[in-house]
C-alpha cells in the first residue's frame, strides 16, 4: 500500500453554523504523510490544524486524521463569488489526493411566511387546497401542518395530502375536517408558525319530498289545496344556505258542490182500504241528493180516511180509562205552568219590562224581543219610547292610563252606561253622555263588562314578573259589548287595536243582539298552534254564536309582522268547538268566504261568522320579520339606595304592551324613555340586553349582570306574552338624584336599539308617566250615525250609484279599484251591495285618521275618468247620476266644489260631530 496515492476514509461535509458556534471540518486518508486543508483557494495555516496518526487495527495501515475550525466570523468576512469552501489535500510518496468540496454557511430562518394559509368555507365533499410558503431559509425548512394543535400525517388518513409543494390538501371535504390549520416551518434554528386558517365544512339545505296534496279546504265549490315540503334534506349547517324556493305550493280546487233532495208530485190516491184508509206516496228523486246533499224533509207516504169518519171501530173500557187518564193528567200540568208564569212575571214587575233572552235555552246570547207596553210602564224599549239610562245603578269602564291625582289606575269611559240588574237582564243601550261613580266597587261590574285592567290594583302582585323570561298577566278575558240595532255600531277594545263594525242594515229592522267582543289572554292558543306558527295578534272573538246578519262585519286586529309574502305565510284561523285551529284563508290567496286585507301594522277583515279569529304567521325564509317594542321602565325600591331598572321585549301589538302597563302600573314604575320598535329576524340568532355607560362614581351594579339574553325561540315564540329582564343599581350616596345610562338591546346577527335613561330617582316620586297613546283611549262602544265617518245619505248615494253596473264602467269595480281594494274581488262579487261592503272595509281601515279627503278624491277621480272617457255625452243627461243629485260623484266635472256633494259629505260629517 505504500505504493499508492492516498486515499481519503473521511471527506468533509457541508456544515452550517448556528448562531455563534464555530463548526469543525474533519479530514482522514491512508496512506498518506500529510493532510492539509484549503479554504476559499487559500491553505489554512499549520497552526490551525489539529492532526493525529493511528493504526487500523483490520487492516494494519496507518491512517492521518486532520480537523480543522471554522467560524462565523470567516465565513461572513469572505466575499466570493461562491459560498465558503474547505477541501482536504493528502501527499504520499507517489503523489497527491485532493478531496470534495465542503461548503459552510450560516444557518438561519426568517420569522414572515412568504405566504400564509387562508381561511375557507367550503361545502361538502368540495376540494379543500390550503397553499402555504414557508419563511426563507437555510437550509430550507420542512413544513408540517397542524389541525387544532395536533400533528396531521397523510400516513393515517388517505383523504389528506401533506406531500405537494408544501400544501394541504383535503381531497373531499368531511363535517370533521372543520377546524384552526397551522402550517409548521422548521430547520436546524428556529420552528415558525403562520397564521390560523380556520376552514368551515358548511352543509346547503336540501327540500324533502312534497306532502301529498291537502284536501280540498272548502266543502263547495272553488277552494285551494296546498302541500308542503321542509329544508330538511339536508338540513343547513354551519352558516349553509337554506333552501331556495317555496316550502308551500297552493293549487286551486273545485269541491263538488252538495245538492239537496227534493219531493215529487205526489201520486194518486188508492182505493178505499178495509180500514176505511186510502194511501199516496211521492219519491225523493227531483232531483234526488248527491254530493253529500240532503235527504227530502218529512214523509214519502201518507194516509187519509176515506169515509168521513163514518168507518167507526169499537173501542174497550180500558181504552177508554186510559185515554181519559192521560187527558186529566195533561189539564193538570197545563194549569201548574200557567201558575208558575205568572208568579215568575209578578216576581219580575219591577223592571217594567219584559226580556224574552233565548241564552237560557241556547248557552249563548241571541237576538230578543220585547212584549208589548204595560200601562204606565217608562223603561220599555220600542221605537217609539227610548229606555230610561238614567235609573239604576250605571258604570263606566276605566281604559285609559292617567297620571291623576287621586291616585286611581285608570281614567273613566264616556258614552257608556249600563243598568245593573239580575244575570237574567241586558243591557239596554248606549247613552249619550254617562256619569262615572267613582264609589262604585269593582264587586258592582256586571260579569260582562268586567275588564282585566279594571281591577289591577286587587289583584295579587307575586309571579307577575320573572326574570329573563315571559311574565303573565292573567288569564283574564279583555270583553266589551253593546245592543246594535238596525242603524248599526261599533265596538272598540280600548288600547288594544281591536275593533268590529257592523254596518248599518246588517241587524233586520225592529231587531237587536245584544254583541260582544273578547280577547282571549289564555294559553290554549298558543299550545293549538302547529309546527313554526306564531301568534301575530290577539286571539278575538265576536258573538253571540247565533248573529243573523244581513252582511258581512268589519273587524280589525293589530299585528306585528313585517308583510312579505316571500317571507311569511300568514293565515287567518278560526278556532273550533274542540279548541282546535282550523285554517280559514291565506292572506295571499282570494276566498269567498271571507276577505282579508294586511296593512303594516294591522288587518282588516271582512267575516260572515262569529268566532274566535286569530292571525297566525310561519316563516318561510330566516328574512322574515317580526316587530318588537322595547320600553324601560324604573322605580325605586323603597326604604333602600337601589333602583330597578326593567327592560321589556314584546309583540309590537297594542294589546301586548298593555299588559306591560299594567304589570308595571301596580309596581309603580316609570315609563323612562319612548318605546322603540326593533325588527326581529327569523334567523335562530338570540337577543342580547346590556346596560352601558352607567356613572361608576355614583353608581354600582352587581359584577357579570350588565348583559343578559334572551334565546331565540323565548323571543320568536312569545306569542304576545311580555318578556323583561331587570338591572339592579345602588347609588353609593343618598345625595346622588339622577341616574344616566343606555340601555342597548340587539340580535346576534341583526339590528340594535338604544334606549337612552336619564331620569330623576328621589323616593318621593311615586307618580308614574302616562302610558295612554291610543286614539280610541275613551271610547267602547258607538251606535248609529256617529259610529260611522261616512254619512248614512252620502253612503246610500255611493251604493246606488255604483252598485248597478252600466255600459261606461263605473260600478262598483272601478270604486274598488280607486280605494285600493281591487283585490280578491270575487267576494265583493258574491255581495247584495258590493259599493256597502267596500265602503265598510274603507270605513274599518281608516277609522283613525277620521279624514274624508281620501274618499272624496277617489270619488272625484272616478268621476273626472268617466268624463273624460265620454266627452260626446256632455251636453247629454246622466240617467244614473240625476236621482242623486247633487250628491252623486258623477257631477264633479261639471259642478264647482262648493256644489259637489263631495264636500256637502264632508260638511254633513262635520255638522255632525
């Protein structure tokens, strides 16, 4: 071997310094005398080389082993046009042996990502790439990924690639692979982290299969038939879509319409039987029923002696005792109810007047009459004599919130009195002007006239309230009534947005019902509903059960949606015998059995039936909206330096924020800001309540209590009940007086309102703000003319005029048409007067704002296009027009306004009031 050039055993490597630390270069050959090392083209000095010679014990050889170090600080000095090199030289005695080349460089890492992996919301079973470029370094760093801080490996799960390029990739996407990613850079220096990518597994809704189509929603003739489908295949996850499209298809129907039996001619009569009997008979077949129709009334035979009586048969003596038993028997019980008739009228002398009431027999109150007049006799009721108001012990109906001095709950009711006698009595009517009693006590009220607010002040005040939730009321009926006659009327709820008009001529002449109205406050409405159905307004119903109208009655109920057909499926419901709610209509769709009419805030209804009647909403997309109004309210607790501060969240009905008065009235709290309406969105989110901005120099609040929250279906589902959270404050000092905060309430996800406090808190004050906003604040009940904006010769004008239709178009579509009322005109359609229900449901929609300006403008556009539309008649008499003279709409364009009977109508109005 001493013959050989050397050979290296050991050649140096690439090295990288860390920080500081110098790194060494080792170099080792066979055979060789020498070993040095070269850098950069240079030779390292002999002092700097650090050599040893030993034998290997296999092979017998000498070996010479040389290292050498290298700093950080000669590789940053050396500037060449290549890295810092070192290679090894050996000599032999035949010569030299160069070994490779060894580059040292200077490891480091940088802390910024060239590029970090960004977040993604993908749907499912979707690619997912998450790109990733680590910082630069040297040497290059490795990247590994992490999910939720836990290393990912493509080893354990097929579905991940972490092997391209330094991407993640997820080739179908799963619910699981939902997560934080981090991309892991590391090299001999330093481990980077980038920013977290939170990835989103999200699930689009999917439609089910459609039901199997409704029956058939009217028994006869043309109905609707609906089916429905729910977003629940899939259901929408983690912020996926939901289904587009409807969830209800409606499709007309026609339901074969029944038709009732009917009697034959009779046939002739047979021969003289041997019983002195002949026989004829008739068939039920003209025609015969079908469609579930009627059987004919009465008998298919009859039998007729023939002889005149003259065919006698003998008869037994037991016959006879018999028949004259039964015959004394009948006498008798004949004379007991004479007796017992006429004890029952001395007993009832008094009242001088006797009521028929039929709701002994019936168990509801039905039409009456009244017996003729006994002598002397000053309270009968009859057209000729008006009933004595003034006798008897008379009571008004408090309905209104006032701050008054005597410290009473509410203010009295003008315009209604009502004579307190035996439950067997009515009422006898509607005076013009009443007195109130105030010593009158609330054992006094008649039972149906007895209000729930009417005695707040008795009632007991524990579990009124609870915290973060509904709070009840009560499960007291809101009820008011009057006698409505022939000329008609109206009945108001006060403070509630409910109302009912009976149109003049829907009560027969010399007839009257003794008619109710009732807001039911119970729960069985609520626990009938189906599915995601809500509330919209008060349950109302309107009696008696047995009401024989000529026409149809205007009823309106205040609601809380915001209308959108895309949004909402609202339906009118009636409730059964059985406290179910069955479906009347859908508010989109034309019925004929009754009309519906939604404003913004209220629907008017047109019905043939009493009831119980509910506006009933499901949403159809998470935009659908519901009001809701917010009031604070304050008191201080007495004999403490705390303050309440009570935050109410309910249906923006009228209805449902008197109940909120009236909790609030027997606490004794203070109205401290305008309520404000804050739309409530249909998308599962919740409600936040907090309390900012609150003094904390003169005022504490309990840690961890300034924000509370209400659940989305405690707030969606609270079907006119009140919700309230409260915030308890204590002043550190007596003499601190006001208190100033905000009061912010808002959905996750939706809109926020502020309720901004700044109000006086001394104990001393005791009187609470008045809460009365409503038009209708002291008014129950109307009858005759003044029930009505329209006067009664105007309207019979307008019905007369319009009601015939004519060649030139003005009948009664076109005055649909100008009041915006083309709508669902099939049920006008089916009307003995349309023009007198279209004007009922104007009179019901604008029984607010008391102005005729809107009729009067849209009966003078009808007749400025009836004008125009037949200028060669101008000079020619209008036949439809001249039986109502100056009263007609047909005149305006030919007539000055003073003579018009547009404005002689709204001048009568005024006259009358």
């Amino acid at each position: 071997m001493q013959g050989t050039l050397p050979h290296f055993i050991q050649e140096p490597e690439d090295a990288y310094i860390v920080k500081s630390n110098p790194i060494k270069l080792h170099c080792r050959a066979t055979p060789a005398l020498q070993i040095f090392f070269k850098c950069n083209g240079e030779w390292v000095h002999q002092n700097e080389h650090f050599s040893q010679e030993y034998k290997d014990l296999k092979t017998g050889l000498k070996v010479r082993e040389v290292m050498i170090n290298v700093s950080r600080q000669q590789v940053e000095d050396f500037h060449g046009p290549e890295d810092y090199w070192c290679l090894c030289v050996a000599w032999s005695h035949l010569g030299t042996s160069k070994s490779r080349k060894a580059t040292v460089r200077i490891a480091y890492l940088r802390k910024n990502f060239e590029q970090d992996p960004q977040g993604k919301e993908v749907p499912i079973n979707m690619m997912i790439v998450l790109h990733c470029r680590p910082p630069e370094g040297v040497p290059v760093a490795e990247v590994e990924w992490l999910k939720n801080e836990e290393l990912l490996s493509s080893l354990t799960d097929d579905n991940i690639d972490t092997r391209a390029d330094y991407n993640l990739i997820i080739n179908k996407a799963r619910l699981s692979d939902s997560g934080n990613y981090t991309c892991l850079a590391s090299n001999i220096v330093a481990k980077r982290r980038s920013a977290t990518a939170t990835v989103i597994v999200f699930v689009n809704g999917g439609w089910s299969l459609w039901t199997e189509w409704s029956p058939c929603n009217v028994p006869c003739g043309r109905g609707v038939q609906k089916r429905s489908r729910t977003c629940t295949n899939p259901a929408p996850l983690n912020g996926g879509s939901f289904c587009e499209g409807m969830s209800v298809q409606k499709i007309t129907c026609n339901a074969l319409c029944p038709i009732d039996g009917s009697w034959d001619e009779w046939s002739e009569w047979t021969l003289c039987s041997s019983q002195c009997e002949k026989q004829r008979s008739r068939e039920c077949n003209s025609p015969a029923p079908r469609h579930r129709g009627k059987m004919c009334e009465g008998t298919g035979e009859a039998t007729e002696n023939c002889t005149d009586g003259l065919c006698t048969q003998s008869m037994d003596s037991s016959n006879d005792v018999a028949l004259y038993s039964g015959l004394g028997t009948g006498i008798i019980a004949v004379a007991i109810l004479v007796i017992a008739i006429m004890l029952y009228r001395k007993n009832h002398s008094e009242y001088g007047v006797d009521v028929i009431d039929s709701s002994a027999l019936t168990g509801g109150l039905q039409s009456f009459n009244f017996k003729t007049t006994r002598q002397g006799n000053p309270l009968l009721l009859n057209s000729s004599m008006q009933p004595d108001l003034t006798v008897g012990q008379t009571y008004s109906t408090p309905v209104c919130f006032q701050d008054s001095t005597d410290k009473e709950l509410f203010d009295p009711l003008p315009d209604i009195k009502v004579k307190v006698q035996s439950s067997f009595m009515v009422s006898l009517g509607v005076a013009e002007r009443a007195e109130f009693h105030a010593n009158t006590s609330a054992e006094t009220f008649p039972r149906d006239m007895s209000w729930v607010y009417s005695n707040t002040a008795d009632r007991p005040k524990q579990g009124l309230l609870t915290l973060n939730g509904p709070f009840s009321t009560g499960k007291e009926q809101l009820r008011i009534n009057s006698v409505i006659g022939h000329p008609g009327g109206r009945l108001v709820v006060p403070n509630t947005g409910v109302s009912l008009l009976v149109p003049h001529g829907a009560v027969a002449e010399n007839m009257s019902w003794e008619m109710y109205m009732v807001i039911n406050q119970g729960e069985a409405s609520v626990q009938s509903l189906e599915g995601c159905e809500i509330l919209l307004g008060p349950e109302v119903m309107y009696a008696p059960p047995g009401l024989d109208l000529a026409c149809p009655v205007a009823m309106t109920i205040a609601h809380c949606a915001e209308v959108d057909t895309e949004n909402w499926n609202i339906q009118l419901k009636r409730k059964t015998q059985d406290s179910k709610w069955e479906e009347v209509m859908s508010v989109e769709e034309d019925s004929t059995s009754c009309y519906c009419l939604m404003d913004s805030t209220s629907c008017h209804l047109l019905l043939d039936q009493p009831g119980s009647y509910a506006l009933v909403g499901e949403p159809l997309r998470q935009a659908a909206v519901k009001r809701l109004k917010l009031a604070v309210f304050g008191s201080m607790e007495a004999g403490s330096m705390s303050y309440s501060l009570r935050v109410y969240c309910v249906d923006d009905t009228p209805h449902a924020f008197q109940g909120v008065v009236a909790a609030e009235k027997t606490r004794g709290g203070q109205l401290l800001e305008e309520p404000k309406m804050l739309p409530f969105q249909a998308n599962t989110f919740s409600l936040q309540v907090s309390i900012q901005d609150v003094p904390q120099f003169l005022w504490s609040i309990k840690p961890f209590t300034t924000c509370q929250e209400f659940s989305f279906p405690q707030v969606w589902c609270s079907n006119q009940q009140p919700l309230h959270c409260a915030f308890s404050l204590e002043r550190y000092s007596p003499a601190t007086t006001q208190l100033s905060c905000k009061i912010s309430v808002r959905q996750v996800k939706g809109q926020e309102q502020i309720l901004q406090v700044y109000t006086a808190v001394a104990e001393t004050e005791k009187e609470s703000v008045p809460v009365c906003m409503q038009t209708d604040c002291t008014i129950t009940s109307q009858t005759g003319p003044k029930a009505f904006k329209i006067p009664l010769s105007i309207r019979q004008r307008i019905c007369a005029t319009f009601d015939t239709a004519n060649a030139k178009g003005k009948d009664w579509q076109l005055l649909a048409q100008q009041l915006h009322l083309d709508r669902n005109l099939g049920y006008f359609a089916k009307q003995r007067s349309p023009s007198a229900v279209i004007l009922s449901l104007w009179e019901a929609r604008h029984q607010d704002t008391a102005d005729l300006d809107s009729l009067a403008s849209a009966l003078e556009q009808i007749g400025k296009i009836h004008y125009k539309s037949s200028p060669k008649d101008q000079d020619e008499p209008q036949s439809d027009c001249n039986h109502i003279q100056a009263g007609s709409v047909c005149g305006t364009a030919r007539v000055t306004n003073q003579e018009s009977g547009l404005y002689r109508m709204k001048e009568k109005r005024g006259s009358e009031n």
